[in-house]
C-alpha cells in the first residue's frame, strides 16, 4: 500500500526529522480532498483525563498524544460503533470520536468499558495533497491497519514491532539507531 487510506497506518521513517513524529505509528482516521487527520498510536500523555478536564466526568483514562495540531482537542478511537452516535468507522471494529455525552454516559452506566475507549488530545493533519506527496515522497511507509494495533500498549516499541513483523528490509529498519550520529 503505497497511498493512505481510512484506516491506514503511518510508520514514520528514519531518520524523521520532525520531532513531532519521529518514529510514529499514525492511524488515519480521515483522507479526503481537503486534507488528512490521524493519531499518534504510540505516544502516551503520562496524564489523567481528569488532570486536563474542565468538566466532572464519571470516569478517569489515560491520555495519548494524537499528534501536534491542535493539542486543546480530545478525540478517541473506541469499538463501540452505532452505541455512539456521530461515530465514523476506521478499521472493523475501530471507530473515531462521536458523541461525548454518549461516551461518558455509557461509561458511567456501565454499558461502555473505559478500558476499550483511547483518548487522545490534538492530532496529527494534513492540508490538500500534502500527506499524499509525503507517503509518495517516503517520509512515511504507509500500510494497512489492523484493530489490535489501534488499541496496541505497547507504546515506544510500537514502531520497531510493527517494522520487524514486516520483514526483509522494514526489519532492518527497526534496528536503525535513534541518533545515528551517536552509532
């Protein structure tokens, strides 16, 4: 897969020389004419939702890094679907945002598991054509998602796990040092 699509992943390559994204795995959640939007799978916040909230909410999560636009903004990917009206389908089983009353109620009662949902705040975006000349460009591998990479914990190894179960010559990528001039 060379061009993104709805629910494609971004794996940024080495060396990225924006630090925003250097060595991402990016969900995209939307690629249309008028631009790209995605999240940062790979980038937790290390803060409490209830650290940022301006309202009581009947539940805590972790937050994650969706990406550097935007960083006042909260999103979520969760597999919910139709029990959360305004969800849009990602991947099977994997929808983004929807409403957030329908979220917090859920939980709160009991018929929607925080533990499935991902928060994010801000994320990741595109103007017209640019993410399409980037992929095109090799700044990113692009490739086909998978539900279990969206809800994946495995943070910082995220990219070399997914490089390595590639092969051939993403394997060999995942091996490529942080700081090549400290190799």
């Amino acid at each position: 897969m060379t061009s993104p699509v709805p629910g494609s992943l971004l794996l940024a390559e080495p060396p990225m020389p924006d630090p925003n994204f250097k060595r991402t795995v990016i969900l995209i959640c939307e690629h249309t004419m008028e631009g790209s939007f995605g999240l940062v799978l790979n980038r937790p916040a290390n803060v409490k939702l209830s650290e940022v909230a301006t309202i009581d909410l009947p539940f805590d999560a972790t937050l994650w890094h969706g990406g550097p636009v935007q960083p006042d903004t909260l999103h979520y990917l969760h597999p919910y679907g139709d029990t959360v009206p305004g969800a849009m389908p990602v991947l099977n089983d994997v929808y983004w945002g929807g409403e957030f009353d329908a979220i917090s109620d859920g939980i709160a009662s009991g018929r929607l598991d925080a533990d499935r949902i991902r928060f994010f705040v801000g994320y990741s975006g595109w103007g017209s054509g640019q993410l399409d000349a980037e992929a095109e460009d090799g700044s990113w591998i692009v490739m086909e998602g998978t539900p279990g990479v969206a809800f994946a914990e495995e943070d910082d190894d995220l990219w070399r796990q997914i490089l390595r179960e590639m092969g051939g010559e993403y394997a060999l990528l995942s091996t490529f040092p942080d700081d090549p001039r400290m190799n």
